[in-house]
C-alpha cells in the first residue's frame, strides 16, 4: 500500500511536468532564415512563398518589398534543402540567423518562467508592471482593472467578449477635467497573436501617460483610449501553446482554426493580400467582420469617431511607419498630413537611439493588404491620422525581442509614440 501511494504520489507530481511539456507545439529543427533581396526578381520570388498553399513551409517574420532590403523568413525542416538550393540558384544572399528555432522558444519561455516566479517573490501590486517579461492577458487586465481603481481620470471598460469568452478592455486616459467633446487618440495592440512587443509598449504608453507629470499638457487637449490585447485568444494561445500562432482562435473548417484579424475589416474587404483559404495566416474570414475581436474594435473606435484625431495599431516586427492605404498603391488625397505626423514620429526615433524606421504607405514600402484596421479606420470612421506601426523585432534572438530588451524597446517606441500624439493634439487643437 505504502509503494503505491508512493508510486501514485511520484505520478502525481509528474502529471503538471508531463502536461507542461506536452502542451507547447514544438519548433525542433526550424530554421530562421535572413535573405538579402539584390533584385527585384528576388523580391518576386520571395512574394511568391507566401502564397505557397500551406501555412507551415514558410512563414515570413518580416517580408520587404524593396531592393536591398533583408526579410525573415522561418522555414519548416522538410523544405529547407529546397529552399535553400533555390536561394542559391538564383544568386541570392542568405544567412542563417536561427539554427534551431525550439532552442530560442525554450530559452524565452524559461526566462518567462523565471522572471514571473522573481515578481510572485517580490509580491508585486496588481498595479505595478515591469518591462522585463512579457505578460498575460489576464495579468494585463488586473492590471489595467488596478490603474481604474487608483486613478481618479481613468477609466476601464469591456468592448467585447473574445470566441473564447475572454474580456477585451480598454482602457481610458484623461486628465479628469470631465470635458466630454476633447479630441481623442485610440491606440490599440496584439491583433496579431504573436507581436508580443506591441501590447508591451501599449501598455508603457500607459505607465507614462500616468506617471510621467509631463503629460498633463498632452491629457490638457486629448483623452486617450488603448486598447492593448485586440485578440486575446491568441494572445493567450501563444503564451500556452504555439508561440508563432497569428490569427484568432474561431473555429472555420475542420483542421484551420482562426482569421487573421487585420485582414478582417469592411473596406476592400477580401481583395489584394488577404487569402480565402481558411488554413492560411492571412485567412481573412468567411466575411468582412466575421470575427468578434474585430467587431469590437470597430465598435470602440466607432464610438468615438467624431473626435478621433490619431488611430495607432502597434504591430511587430520590421521598423516601419505605414499608413493608408493598404488595398492600393494609390495615395490618399490627405497623404501628406499622414507622412508629416509618420516622419515626426521616426525622426523622434531616430534623434533619441538612432534606430531607422521606414516611412510610407503600406502599399508602396511594405505589401499590399486589404481589409486591414488602418485603412478602415481612415475610410469609414474619417479618423484623420491612421498609422501601423511595425515595432523593431529582434533579430538573431527570435520573433520579438528578447525579454531583457523589452525596457529598452518600449521606451525607444514611446519616444516616436509621444511625438506623434503631441504632433497631432498641436495639429488639430
Ligand atoms: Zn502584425
């Protein structure tokens, strides 16, 4: 009796190891590759793998469009010889940057582990956050739910329920004057699983805006609204699960699981750079606004649309400032209002670290991509000022930055971040 109970109790201590290590899709073998584009017959080539009909072969971490530019791609065991003798017959420059992808993902998720177990050791407020782990989506709504409570001019609320149930909030800043028609700024993170950076920084914009006594004379002329888990299913899913996951998590056909959440909105929905295929990561869903992350979205924003001055979608990873339109090479007629405020915000960057960011319309320095929240939020609700803004990745180190980089990350961000949102309260003031 007594062995068995021993026996049993072993097992028992087992059973969280055995479900721990079963439950995270594995990256054995995965290889990251960085690949110079000398022509623009490479730039073709590369554009070609994504529309490879299967969603695992290639997945592009960054994917530059423009001649001399370095994309990312991670390619899957199997299609590495082929893909690599590809490469080389057409004379095109690669480097490996990751080996072994799996090494990089444990690496990061025992560092999470760590520094998760050092804050439960230091007991840390609910209200306190600390850039130097990435958090989860429940711990990010506590802690937005804590900043409500021990803040007089801010306010937090549930937009909507994610397909799993789970609350999307935002979170609302002002400077407590009660003035209700003041212009306004929504920023918003994390429709893309993976991106873990932009949440991050969603949430450091926050911690500034509060903590920082030099933003009263920016909460002086504008309320802000963030938004930092659009989607917080896959959020969540990349934190248990598979740390590449993208999409959201609603069920489409059997075997393909999730829309992506940026090729989901009404406006050109379903044209150019937006697949129809559901097991691809850039599905864009049986309709415009199948999903309930994007409805919500477009709800929050919607509210506020008449005095919405700047709509900020934080994204990762390539360095970029991008604005409409998504669908066409063509240019909105305001376009240069939108290059002003974009180059303010690189040129903050670039004078505080010397970090570069590129600056244009989706379209012409990026891809083209319809059905993505910036042109909406441009088109429809006629906020003046719509930009992505693709946040520095982190290279050799895997898909975001590591999470000792992430102080550094944040604060570099919200440096272009603050300089825009002054730029446009000046603006429109
Ligand atoms: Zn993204």
């Amino acid at each position: 009796m007594k062995i068995f109970n021993e026996k049993f109790s072993i097992l028992l201590l087992m059973m969280p190891i055995i479900a721990f290590c079963d439950s995270h899709r594995t990256y054995d073998g995965y290889k990251v590759y960085e690949v110079t584009l000398g022509t623009q017959n490479d730039v073709n080539f590369l554009k070609s793998l994504t529309e490879v009909d299967d969603d695992d072969s290639f997945d592009f971490w960054s994917l530059q469009s423009t001649v001399g530019s370095v994309s990312t791609v991670m390619v899957k065991p199997d299609r590495q010889n082929w893909f690599e003798k590809s490469l080389a017959n057409r004379n095109i420059q690669y480097r490996v940057s990751i080996m072994d992808l799996e090494n990089v993902i444990n690496e990061e998720r025992q560092y999470q582990l760590k520094m998760k177990s050092i804050h439960w050791g230091r007991s840390m407020n609910s209200d306190e956050m600390r850039f130097d782990r990435y958090y989860e989506h429940d711990e990010i709504n506590k802690y937005l739910d804590s900043l409500a409570s021990s803040h007089k001019n801010v306010e937090v609320k549930v937009i909507g329920k994610s397909y799993e149930g789970r609350d999307i909030k935002v979170i609302k800043i002002t400077n407590g004057d009660g003035i209700e028609k003041k212009n306004s700024i929504f920023i918003d993170a994390g429709i893309h699983a993976r991106e873990w950076i932009a949440p991050a920084t969603a949430l450091y914009v926050v911690q500034q805006l509060l903590n920082d006594e030099s933003m009263a004379k920016i909460l002086n002329i504008l309320d802000i609204v963030v938004n930092p888990v659009v989607n917080p299913d896959g959020y969540q899913y990349t934190h248990k699960k598979e740390r590449l996951w993208r999409k959201t998590r609603s069920k489409n056909i059997p075997g393909c699981v999730g829309t992506d959440g940026n090729r989901n909105f009404d406006f050109h929905w379903g044209e150019v750079g937006a697949s129809p295929i559901p097991c691809m990561e850039t599905y864009r869903g049986n309709k415009a606004f199948s999903e309930k992350e994007t409805q919500a979205l477009r709800d929050a924003v919607g509210e506020i649309k008449d005095t919405c001055k700047f709509y900020l979608t934080l994204h990762s990873y390539g360095n970029y400032m991008l604005y409409p339109w998504g669908y066409t090479s063509k240019l909105p007629d305001t376009w240069k209002d939108l290059d002003d405020i974009a180059q303010i915000g690189a040129s903050a960057i670039k004078n505080a670290t010397g970090t570069t960011y590129t600056v244009g319309s989706s379209t012409n320095v990026l891809y083209a991509a319809a059905g993505g929240s910036d042109d909406y939020m441009f088109a429809v609700f006629n906020v003046p000022i719509s930009i992505t803004m693709e946040l520095p990745g982190g290279g050799q180190n895997g898909f975001d930055m590591p999470a000792s980089k992430i102080d550094e990350t944040v604060h570099e961000s919200s440096i272009g971040i603050f300089a825009m949102i002054q730029a446009v309260g000046q603006k429109y003031n």
